[in-house]
C-alpha cells in the first residue's frame, strides 16, 4: 500500500511539471504588439531611442527595460537539495521553481542559468559577465566551501546584489526563529549555548548570523562527521569552520550538547538522541533541519522534553524553517532602490520583519491557506506561514529602508511610507482602490454591527477594523462560541474589551427589541409571539433593528443564507423613509483595472425605473472609490436592432436618465463587447457619449450580471469587493457566502463611510 501510495505520488509530481506543457515557466511580452506602430516602436527603428538613452547614462536602463525587476538564479549542480551533485541540466526543475518563486510571492521576474562549470573562480566569471541583464543574482545549490569562493568573487566584482539563499536565506529564516523562540523561552542571545552539526554552507552561515545577532563566539559549539571543530584538526576543516573552533581536543556531539539552550542541525537524520536531548538547559531549543528526515523527530523530543521549543525544515510540522520567507522579499526590497548589494543590515532588517510579523495577529488569508493551523504566536508558531500576503510589505520595506540607511540605494525612495502602500497593493488587489474609501471612513466613527458575530471571516473582519479604522464593530453571537473562536484563530480580541457583543440568547434589550419588531410589522403578519420567536433566532432582523433604534448606524449579513433571505427583513425594518433597496452591485478588480457590474441581487428583471435608480446609485458609488463612471445599458440589443423586452426596458430607463440630465456619463443599450471596446463602439454608433471602456455595466437582468460577475470570478482571476447594497442610504450591506474576511473588512469600511460622502 505504501509502496502504490509513493508510486502515486511521484507520477504526479512528474505529471506536475510535463501537463499542461512542459516545464513551470513562460515568457510573456508585457507591451501590445498588434500593428506596425507597436513593431516600429518594440524594435526598429524605435528600440534605438532607448538604447541611446542607456549609452548616455547606463541607471536608465531600468527605466527602459526589465532589468531592475530581473533576477537570475544561477547554479552548477553541485549540491542540490539532498540530491547532491547530480549536474547542471538536472537541478533545472529546482531552479525553474525558485523562479516561479520569486515571481509568485514577490512579482520579480527571473531566468534560471544552468552553468556546466565545476571550477568556483569560473563559474565566478560567468555570473560577473551577466551583470548587463539582471539586476540582482542568486546563487542557489553551489557545494561547499567552492559557494564561498562563488560569491565573494561575484561581491567583489559586481555591482548588483548577490545573495547565495543556501546560506543566507537559511540564516535570515533560522534568525527570525531563534528571536523568536528566545522569546518565548525567555532567554537572550548573549547568554545561550548554541550546538550545532553540519559544516557546510548553511550551517555556516547560521552561525554567524547568530554570532551578529549576539551570541557570544565562544559559546558556539560546532561539530560535524569528525566530531567537535576544536584548534588543531586537520581532518574534513575548512576556513569557515575554523571560525568557530573550540578547545584543543576531540569531543563528540553528546559531550558538548550538555547544558545547551539551542540545538542547530543542518547534517542529516537521527543525529541527536532523546539521551542528548535530556542533557540539554531547561526549556530546549531545537532546530532540526535536515531533510527530508530531521535530525530527531519532534515527536521523540517533546518524549522527554515536553516545553521544547521546536523547528523542523518540513511543512508537515510546526515553525517549517522555509527559506521562501525570505529570498523573494529582500530581493523585492533590493530591486526597488537600486541596491548595489546586500548587506548585513539589510539582513537583520529582515530578520527583523519576519519575527516581528509572526508576533502580530495572523492574516486571514495565511489562516485560510492554512485551515486547521493555530497561528498564535507562541512554542508552535515561531514564523509566519510563507502564504502570509503581509511578507512583502513588511519584509521587503524594512530592507529598502536598511538600505538607503546604509548608503548601498542608487534609487532611494522618496516616500517610504507610499513604498509600503504600494507594496500591501500589489498584494491584496483591492487595497489601492479601496484607500479613498478607507481614508473616508476614518473620518468618522461608526458603529457597524455584523449579524453573523460566530464566523471566523467575521471575527477575523472585527480585529482588522480595530486595526485599520476608527468604527467600532458590534457581533451579534453566542459568548462562549465567540470567545472559544476568537482562542481558536488565536485572535487577540475579545467580546466586551475590544467590541460589543449581542448575545440573542440573553440580552437585557430583548423586550425592547421584540417589542420594536412587533410594531413595526403588526400589520403585516407578524404577531408578538412570532416577533419574540424571530428576536431569539434571526440575527439579521436583530442587526436590522439595532440600526432601525440607533443603536448601529450600518449592518452587513449574508456571510450564510441566500441573498433575498436576508434582504427580505432588511426591506422589513429599514426600508422606510424614502430608502428602499435600489440594486446590488460588485466591484470586480481584474488585472487591467476595476469594473462595476449591476444589479446582481435585487431585481430578477428590472422595470426601465429601476434600471435607471441602478444607474444613478451605481454613479455615486463609483466615485466614492475616487474614479469617474462611465456606465453601459448592456443587453442582447445593439443600439436598437432588435425589439424584445430587454431591449426596450434599456431603451426606457435611457429616456428616463436623459431627462434627469445626470453629470456622468451613460450609453447604451450595447452589447458586453461595444461596451468595453472603443473602436467597435465607433464602427457601430460614431457619436456614442463616453470615450474609452466603460467601468460600470449594468444589465436588464440578474442573471445576466451575476453570471457576468462569477465568470470574471472564476475565470479572470477577479477580486469582489461587495455587493454594495444600493438604495439603503449605507444602513445595510447584504453579501453572499463566498465573501473573505479582507472583503468583510471592505465592506465594513463602506459601511463605515458617512452617508455625506456618496451622496
């Protein structure tokens, strides 16, 4: 059975890299070239133009081409992963993954160079006489000691960061656990004992990060295959591991473990015993990092040391010493000021990033990559998880930041704090169109009540709002549920200290809350023990009653449930006083830009006025994100050549909008197509009145654009922030089940935005 398992398991990890073809990377132009004005530009006879420009002053080359955001990954094979030295051709799968890598956790772009060459001082030149194409380099599974010899020669010859992530990725990643593993055993750098086995590149360059770091020289302890490194071997030394000789005589790995407070293995399996591992301080910590089996198993340590602190190199453990932490963002961080190197200050920087990241609350999207985790700093939870999108913000700031303090940025950058803005942008897609938005919420404070308070996205949701805006959030939930879930994400809020919590089962308002609801609708079926009944079960009627009192200024419901479900009791207490729900729209951020789509909700077939109340409302809820609205009628029909009902409830909602005379700009009735398509929009109708694609499509059916809206989903990769309930003047905000807790946050912040603000 196991045999059939791992048979399984390699033919897929084959299949992985042969299907749909072959290999795991691609080149893609990132410029248009669809006419002869695009080739005369790409190349001849404009590409001289840009040439020209680099000739007179070479730092413009990243301006005019890809090279400030171009990495090679360079390597001869010589030690790859535990393979060993299985050659230059065979290691390309490994460096074809670290350059998808490198593109998919910081968007850098990158070549793997497979260099047949042996000799260090060779392979040296090669990679110096790249310098003209990439950025920065990577020097990746170069054996020991020839690594060492690679990159001092490249550092010293080149003027672009060189980084051999062997050696100095592992130690960033081993120096934000360390921080943090200290921490947590409160103890210090310079008072522990550190034993570490394995000689080579890794396990030295650890070493001296701890050694800068704060740890005392002489109470590092190292051995390897021969024993302890003491003065006078001559047996299997190099220069780095006589860095760290100690004592005059042979000693084994059992003798100098005594009374050592971390262990720092980068050999290989079985080599520290649960006997040694007794022998060590109180409160161990353990770093076994060999792979694919560590040193001693977590499990046969926690045996006869239950309080150690343990990290393994496997992600099948906790705290998985990975080196993808970092590499991607200290080069991110590198690249964009021009760095002529990375230095030491860049790195602690790092290590300073990471470990103070894993002491944050943990982002709900490492906690959805990782379902079942605890993500609560502490013994289990050293470093932040490598699908934390808050890395590349955090990291690659604080290095960019080190850099320029340090004098090694060509291009320091003139706003640090816009850098990080941007930074969070590329990675939560919806961060940079929703600052107008945010920024408008802080200038208020208001009180959002959420009526699903027990959801984990809801929760997660609440302590971001605590964080990023001034609105107080109020859960409707059970206690304990919530206090146990808030534990169980490890989320540090709690009801009653950090937001108000409604408990249906017991709350003092009861009477009142029943008692409103019951007015309310005593005309309408609903008597006072179907009033009680609804007030102890339905939170979305109780949000919407909270709201209806004053008690909320703004509700968002619909984490579960289907969408009119919800909005049928939203209608039923706030639906009053000129409000009435208009329409539901999404905001699709895709690659190329925003699109709004409309009604997607509400109206399963909208009557001409209120397709035209969608149009209005959706133009003021378009500039509350800062942009102009250029809305489409889109239907079957193309500016009147056909006659059906769609067609002509566009038409009338045209005539509607043309005498109210709206500031913005409208067109329709148009296929998805013209609508999104100037010059097929000028072949049909020359005098049409917006220019440009439109941002905002609004259909004469729900069908229409929420198929619209789940295949941009789907399919284009789109982000949804929404739906944006219209129509209820920001009372209420009903969304569906497939929200995030980043999208709840969203909403909460257009919630939160004051009504003066959209109109």
């Amino acid at each position: 059975m196991e045999e059939a398992r791992q048979d399984s398991t390699r033919q897929a990890a084959l299949d992985y890299h042969e299907f749909p073809k072959p290999g795991k990377l691609e080149i893609r132009a990132t410029k248009p070239l669809a006419n002869g004005r695009d080739l005369s530009r790409a190349y001849s006879p404009g590409v001289a133009e840009a040439c020209l420009e680099i000739k007179a002053d070479p730092a413009t080359a990243s301006r005019y081409t890809s090279r400030g955001n171009l990495v090679a990954v360079v390597t001869n094979g010589t030690a790859v992963l535990g393979l060993g030295n299985i050659g230059a051709l065979a290691s390309k799968p490994v460096m074809e993954g670290k350059a998808v890598l490198f593109k998919k956790f910081a968007n850098i772009d990158c070549f793997d160079i497979e260099v047949n060459e042996p000799d260090p001082e060779k392979l040296a030149a090669i990679v110096c006489a790249l310098e003209p194409t990439f950025g920065a380099i990577n020097l990746e599974d170069i054996k020991a000691p020839d690594c060492f010899i690679v990159e001092r020669l490249c550092r010293e010859k080149m003027n672009i960061p060189v980084f051999h992530d062997d050696q100095h990725g592992t130690a960033i990643v081993v120096g934000a656990a360390a921080t943090n593993a200290l921490i947590v055993a409160e103890k210090s750098f310079d008072q522990i004992k550190v034993v570490s086995t394995g000689g080579g590149a890794a396990g030295i360059a650890c070493l001296e990060m701890l050694v800068k770091l704060g740890v005392r020289r002489e109470n590092v302890w190292l051995c390897d295959l021969e024993g302890l490194v003491y003065n006078g071997r001559t047996a299997q030394m190099t220069p780095q591991k006589e860095a760290f000789a100690q004592g005059t005589s042979a000693a084994s790995l059992a003798d100098v473990i005594k009374d050592a407070d971390l262990f720092l293995g980068l050999s290989g399996p079985g080599v520290v015993t649960q006997d040694m591992v007794k022998t060590m301080a109180k409160r161990p910590i353990i770093f076994a990092l060999a792979n694919p089996t560590p040193e001693i198993l977590p499990d046969l340590v926690r045996e006869v040391a239950p309080d150690a602190i343990i990290a393994t190199g496997r992600s099948d453990f906790p705290n998985q010493v990975n080196n993808v932490l970092c590499f991607p963002f200290i080069f991110r961080g590198a690249l964009d000021v021009g760095a002529t190197t990375i230095n030491d200050e860049m790195e602690i920087a790092c290590i300073e990033g990471i470990a103070a990241l894993a002491r944050a609350t943990t982002s709900a999207e490492a906690a959805a990559a990782y379902s079942g985790e605890k993500l609560s700093f502490g013994a289990d939870y050293l470093i932040p998880k490598p699908f934390d999108p808050r890395l590349m913000g955090v990291v690659a700031s604080a290095v960019a930041k080190a850099a320029m303090e340090t004098g090694v940025a060509a291009r320091p950058l003139e706003d640090p704090v816009a850098y990080k803005r941007k930074l969070d942008g590329s990675v939560f897609k919806s961060a940079m169109l929703m600052r107008p938005v945010f920024e408008a919420a802080r200038q208020t404070e208001r009180k959002i009540v959420f009526a699903e308070g027990e959801d984990e996205r809801v929760l997660r949701a609440a302590n971001a709002m605590l964080e990023e805006t001034t609105d107080k959030p109020i859960l409707i939930g059970r206690p304990d549920v919530v206090e146990s879930r808030c534990e169980r994400a490890g989320l540090p809020i709690r009801p009653g200290r950090d937001f108000h919590l409604v408990n249906p089962e017991n709350d003092p308002r009861y009477r009142d809350y029943w008692g409103t609801y019951a007015e309310l609708m005593a005309r309408r079926g609903v008597s006072p023990d179907i009033a009680r009944a609804i007030m102890r079960t339905n939170t979305t009627a109780i949000a919407a009653i909270m709201v209806h009192r004053g008690e909320a200024d703004s509700m968002i419901c619909g984490t579960f449930g289907q969408f009119q479900w919800h909005l049928n009791y939203v209608r039923q207490v706030l639906a009053r006083d000129g409000l009435h729900p208009v329409a539901a729209m999404s905001l699709m951020i895709l690659e190329d830009g925003p699109l709004f789509i409309a009604d997607t909700q509400v109206h399963s077939e909208p009557t001409p006025q209120q397709i035209m109340e969608t149009v209005m409302g959706a133009a003021r809820h378009v500039r509350r994100f800062g942009l102009t609205p250029k809305i489409a009628l889109c239907t079957q029909s193309q500016f009147g050549n056909m006659d059906n009902d769609a067609a002509r409830r566009m038409r009338g909602a045209l005539e509607l909008l043309d005498a109210r005379e709206p500031d913005f700009c409208y067109e329709g009735e148009m296929n998805i197509d013209a609508a999104l398509d100037q010059n097929l929009r000028n072949r049909l109708l020359p005098n049409a009145r917006f220019e440009g694609p439109a941002n905002v499509l609004v259909f004469a059916s729900a069908d229409a654009a929420s198929g619209v809206r789940n295949i941009l989903k789907m399919k284009a990769d789109g982000l949804e922030v929404g739906p944006i309930l219209i129509g209820m003047g920001n009372r209420a905000h009903v969304v569906t089940p497939a929200i995030t807790a980043r999208g709840l946050l969203n909403m909460s912040a257009i919630a939160g935005t004051p009504v003066a603000h959209y109109g």
